[in-house]
C-alpha cells in the first residue's frame, strides 16, 4: 500500500507518524513536510523519502506574517497536488501542524481517503481545518471523542498516541546504567529538549527539601544547562538532556515535567507517577492533556503560574514518601497508556486503504 504521511514543525507532528510507519512493514511510504520544520531534519534519517511544500504557519502572527503565509500555502497546495498526482497514495496520513495543511488540502481535491493522527485531547487548529473531509480521525483518549464536533464523532477511533517501541528495561539494571542507588527515590524531570527555565528553577531551588534516600536528575535542556549546572549536589544531578528517555523513565520513580503528546504517551507506557506542568500556551492544549491524566489519577496537573518550590515539594511529598500512592497511580497510568497504538493507527489506516477487513 502507497501513503503519504504529513505533519510537522514540532517533534509532537513527526514521531508519530514515524512510530505508524516503523509499526507497517507493507507499505511503501513519502513523508511531505516543510522546509523549515524540523521534519526536512528528521524524516530522511528514517529512511523515509522527504519532500518539501511551501506553508507558513498563521496562529498569533501580524497580519502581514498571516498573509504571506497564506501565500505560501496556496503555493504549497499546488505543489502537494503535483507530488500526490505522482506518488498516487492510498491514502494520506495527517498529524496536524501548518505543515500539513497544503497537503491535506491537495489530498482533498484528488479525492484521497485522509487520516488525521490528533495526539492531544483537545485538536489543533490544522486539524481542526481538516477533519471535515477526513475519513478516520484516530485519537488519543477516549475523552477527546467529546471534543470533536457532534457530526464527526462516529469518525474517531481511539487508538492513543503512535510512540516508538519501549526498551523493556529492568529497574536494577536501569539505575546501575545511570548510576542511581537501588532504594532511592528517583524524581526525573525536564521541560522537553529545550528545557523550561521556571522548572528549572523550581527545581534547584527545592533540591535542599528533599530527605536521606530521594534524589532528582533534571535535564534542563542544552542552553540552559551552564546556567545551571554549578547547582548540581549529591541529591540534584543536572544533566543537559536526556539522551536515553527509555533507561531515565525505567529507573524513575516520579516524573515531573511538560504535558505535550508524546510526553504523556511515554510516561503512561511506562507507568511512571507524574507531576504535570503544562506550557501556559492556550494554543498547545497541554492544559487538557494533563486534565485527561489528573482525572484518570495517573499525574497531578500544577499550573505554571502556581510553580515555587514550595509548592512543587508540597505535591511530591504525599508521591515520593508513600509507596502506595506511588503503585496506585503508576496501575492508572499503565491503564490509560496504549503501548500498542502505533500497530492501532497502522491497522486503521490498512483498512482505510482496503486492505484490511
């Protein structure tokens, strides 16, 4: 089977598609992104063919910047609807992101069956533009079929978010690889690969609350990592990122961090207690994301405007020092988690293209 999978600008557009892609052997599969996004960096080290359309994205921009970009994409609707003529998919695989839009568009006037992947629990706006026309939308949880516009609900499968195949780690042989003690409590936390500076430093300033036993290793992302590295002590370690997600996540007891899609997606897989800290941008529905976690009793959702460290420490204190909130809250996520979406979405998507039942 033949599919063009779009999507970009953010890592949250792009990994799933590729985890769908990774999870279908049989299908012969083009990636159409921008040029800017970071998908023209990632894509072809997938060993995905990559090609490149004009757009420009147009939430919270001037009305010159919105023109231009609109511009831009009607060029790129033209050029998405040569390439489609010529890869001739069965069937186009959305993300969302203004990357997207032209193609889907395009997809829309060559009368292709279109997927959209929505990650958060509540849709983009380029989803929000596309789902109209879509024929499958596969979503998240459950409680964003609520979401959606009442005519299109019968349109939603729940699949969760597509992420990459999970290392199964052992707890020992993970906290002997970061060189964790084996009857610690371990607190990971980091605001995404470029860090977040009020996490950050709430952090570091809660390091002297924390007692004999329990230790936080914080990735502050690769520019605010000198910044605050000389705050390191034998309970904080401070690391630039984490490279190894897998190894951090299957030696943590705790995570505290962000609320993006994949964010959340992991730490549900993996079972991991989570403080959740939404970016305080309407615009990227973190808020809803950690809503959805809070409400199942997986994560606690602490507003960015409400971070110390007092405050932090306050909503780790009854995670950290009671192994039974801790057990309770890692079965609620391991039950919200869908360690198999990818092979979900992948199966929607055959279907989709007739070749599955």
């Amino acid at each position: 089977m033949r599919v063009v999978l779009t999507g970009g600008g953010t890592g949250g557009h792009i990994y799933p598609l590729l985890a769908v892609a990774a999870a279908a052997r049989d299908w012969h599969t083009s990636f159409i992104g921008s040029t800017a996004g970071l998908e023209s960096k990632i894509v072809p080290k997938s060993g995905i063919d990559f090609h490149a359309v004009a757009s420009g994205g147009v939430r919270g921009k001037s009305l010159p910047v919105r023109v231009r970009s609109l511009l831009r994409s009607g060029v790129g609707v033209l050029a998405a609807y040569r390439l489609l003529r010529r890869l001739k998919p069965d069937v186009v695989v959305s993300s969302g992101g203004y990357a997207a839009l032209p193609v889907t568009f395009a997809a829309r006037l060559r009368g292709l069956p279109l997927a959209l992947i929505e990650p958060n629990a509540t849709p983009g706006l380029a989803n929000r533009v596309a789902m109209r026309y879509a024929a499958r939308i596969l979503i998240a949880y459950e409680a964003a079929r609520d979401q959606l516009p009442k005519e299109l609900r019968d349109r939603a499968v729940v699949t969760g978010v597509p992420v990459r195949p999970r290392r199964q780690l052992p707890r020992r042989e993970a906290r002997e690889a970061l060189g964790v003690g084996q009857d610690s409590v371990l607190i990971a936390v980091t605001g995404g690969s470029q860090g977040a500076r009020a996490l950050n430093a709430t952090v570091c300033g809660m390091a002297a609350m924390l007692g004999e036993g329990e230790q936080v290793i914080l990735a502050t992302g690769q520019r605010e990592h000198e910044r605050w590295a000389p705050g390191a002590t034998d309970r904080l370690r401070i690391e630039p990122y984490f490279w190894d997600m897998d190894l951090v996540l299957a030696a943590a007891d705790v995570f505290v961090g962000r609320a993006g899609a994949m964010t959340c997606a992991e730490i549900l897989c993996a079972g991991i207690p989570a403080i959740l800290v939404p970016l305080p941008n309407p615009a990227v529905h973190q808020d809803d994301n950690a809503r959805v976690l809070a409400d199942a009793g997986a994560a606690v959702l602490l507003p960015e405007e409400g971070l110390a460290p007092e405050a932090l420490w306050r909503e780790l204190l009854p995670i950290v020092r009671t192994p039974a909130r801790r057990l309770a809250m890692g079965a609620a996520a391991l039950a919200l988690g869908r360690p198999d979406a990818a092979k979900a979405a992948a199966r929607e998507v055959s279907r989709l293209g007739g070749r599955l039942g």
